[in-house]
C-alpha cells in the first residue's frame, strides 16, 4: 500500500506527459477489461492456463 501511495504522490507533484498518460490509461482498461472477461464471462478451455504436473525424474 506504502509503494502505491508513493507512486500516486510522484504522479501528483511531477505529472507525466500526455502520451505517457494515455498509455498508462490504456494499460489499465485492458488490465480492468481482462478481468471482466475473465468474471463474467469466463475463458474457453484451450485458453486455459492451468499448471501441468511436470513428470518426476527417476532417482538413481
């Protein structure tokens, strides 16, 4: 939470550019836009990314 506010506050008292801004911005409604998706409509299986059990080797 520290770093967040911090970042918030550097943003506040030296503003970045504005195509700098409108990339932050977009980064964040994809970011937003993933996780809507992803709670309300949910992913088909290929889209998965569930861990696979990585087989063990054989000890000597």
């Amino acid at each position: 939470m520290d770093r967040l506010l911090f970042f918030m506050w550097r943003l506040w008292r030296n503003p970045p550019s504005r195509r700098k801004l409108v990339v932050m911005l977009v980064a964040l409604a994809l970011a937003i836009g993933l996780v809507l998706v992803e709670r309300y409509v949910g992913w088909p299986d290929w889209m998965r990314a569930e861990r696979v059990p990585r087989p063990r080797l054989p000890s000597l």
